[in-house]
C-alpha cells in the first residue's frame, strides 16, 4: 500500500481507503464488516470514511466497536455532517456542527475524528456561521481537520476567501472513469488551494468492476441484487453503460490486472487525489482493490479507456 498526503494536512492517507455507504450498519452484517475491517488493516489500508447519516448512526457505531480496541493513532477516521438524523436535526448551523460532532464521537467511540466533513451544503445556514464552528471544533481537538463533499466550485472558493477561520484540507466528490465533472473546475480549485480529493464511488457503484455484463441478470451476491443497496445504483446499470464497460476488459487484460484495479490505477493518476474509497462486503474485494495502489498503467491505455467511455451519458 502507498500513502498520499491530505492536501495541506499532516496526514498520509492510503491510497485506498474503506468507505461504509450502503455496507457496515446498513446492508453487511456484523462479522463481514469485521472480517472486512481486519483485511484492511492487514492490507495497510489506514484510511476510513464513514457518516452519521449512514443507517442514522449505525456505520458509526458499528465501526466504534470494530476499531475500540486498535491504537487511535494506527489508523485516519473520517465522518461527516449535514444530513437528516431527526426531522429537526439536519444542516450546518452552528448548534448542529456542536452537537453532530459530540454524536459521533460517541458512537466512534473516539476523543477525536481525524478529518471531519461537510457531508453538502447547505444553502440555509451562512458559510461563515458553519466556518467558524468548524474551526471551534478543530480548535477544541474534537476534529484535526476538516473537509467538505459535492460542494460547487463557488461554494469552495467562497470558503477558502474567508479570513481567521481553519481551512479545508479535502474534498470528496465522486469521481470515475464514468464521471469525470470534477475535472473540470473543482480539481484545480483544490489543487491550488492545498485541497486533496478523496474519491467516492471511483468503480461506479461496483459496475467498473465488470461484474455485470450486459443484457444479463446481475450475479447473487452483488449490490444490485442487495434490497438495501441496489436502489443507488440502477442508474449505472443501463445498457450502454455496460457494453461500454464491456469494452474495457481488454485494456485491464493488457495491463496485467484486473478492470476493478485498471479502474482504480485511473483515478489515482490524478496527483490531486489522495485515496479512492471502496466499500467491502467481504475481505477478498479489498485485496483485489488494495493491489490498485501503485499500480503502473500505460497512459496510452487510459487514453484508451477514456475514448470507449466518452460517448456514454454520465449520470448520478
């Protein structure tokens, strides 16, 4: 595993890091997200993304009991802030940065989250009143840095144009051969604002895995045929999109891997990334993705894999 560091943090984060949508709390059972969290570690994956709106709690809590017992400094824990938890509890404001934070550290289990993240914005609190309760919580050492996800580029800029206030050190967007729009504004905003990308859903909700081929029924087993996962992903599975990524195997085959770590080598190219987070259900899909890292592709091939997929109508 190779580590990249965090935009203008002291953490070095793994290249791959394990995500908890949809998966630990949600749709994997206890002793597989277990069994998945161990891998990572052995794996030299040190990087974990979470969120308190992920099952209303429940990925916190159950990652808080998975990781009680490992050193706090053996591993980068990430949460964010900005969804529903209650019909009142919602959003940026400063009282709902006070009490989240307090929230998750409880269910994590923690004295501190390593990277604490604006989940979206919100459009109903002022920038500076979530700015500067952010900065009080980094400030009291409840939340080393922080970050933010899916914001605009003017959302970002307006951010980092305020003065006395703790400055992001990251983004998350989600970002794959499949969907490129962070490319275009939002990279090089951060990039030249000391702001790292963390990449969410770089395999397209598992379908650069190549796992579903088209015109076929998606195997067992599979987000696609899980009732609490498959619902964020029928977008992905339409026709074109599969025949296109039909295509792509042959590119993975003459690299010498295999098209989920082909797919992952392409989004680590971009040096404004610092990790792509996949989600697991079982401990072999993280050794099959933790061997993306470092993994050197002929650019020519990546060019490519851009042109059989830039005709396919990107969605979300």
């Amino acid at each position: 595993m190779k580590y990249r560091k965090l935009g203008d943090s002291d953490l070095m984060v793994s290249e791959i890091s394990l995500g908890s949508w949809l998966t630990y709390g949600v749709g994997v059972e206890r002793d597989k997200a277990a069994a998945c969290v161990d891998r990572s570690f052995e794996l030299g994956i040190n990087f974990i993304d979470t969120a308190n709106v992920y099952g209303r709690g429940a990925a916190e809590s159950v990652l808080g009991e998975l990781l009680k017992d490992r050193p706090r400094d053996s591993y980068v824990l990430a949460t964010k802030l900005m969804g529903a938890m209650s019909e009142t509890d919602k959003g940026l404001s400063r009282a709902q940065v006070l009490k989240q934070i307090d929230a998750s550290l409880q269910r994590l289990r923690t004295d501190y989250v390593d990277l604490y993240q604006c989940h979206r914005y919100d459009p109903d609190t002022p920038l500076e009143e979530t700015m500067q309760a952010l900065s009080e919580i980094v400030r009291a050492g409840k939340a080393r840095y922080i970050g933010f996800s899916e914001w605009a580029p003017a959302q970002i800029q307006d951010a980092i144009d305020l003065v006395g206030m703790e400055k992001f050190v990251s983004s998350q967007p989600q970002y794959s051969l499949l969907w490129r729009r962070p490319e275009q504004k939002v990279i090089p905003l951060c990039a030249a604002n000391g702001i790292s990308q963390i990449v969410w859903s770089p395999l397209a909700q598992g379908v650069l895995s190549g796992k579903y081929a088209p015109g076929a029924k998606p195997p067992a087993d599979t987000r696609a045929t899980s009732d609490a996962m498959s619902g964020a992903m029928q977008n992905w599975l339409r026709p074109e999109i599969l025949e296109a990524v039909r295509k792509l195997k042959p590119l993975a085959e003459e690299a010498g891997c295999s098209l989920s770590q082909f797919s992952l080598a392409w989004v680590l190219r971009e040096p404004n990334v610092a990790s792509a987070i996949v989600g697991a259900s079982r401990p072999d899909q993280l050794d099959e993705n933790a061997a993306a890292s470092g993994l050197e592709v002929d650019p020519a091939l990546f060019a490519q894999a851009e042109a059989i997929v830039a005709g396919v109508e990107r969605v979300r």
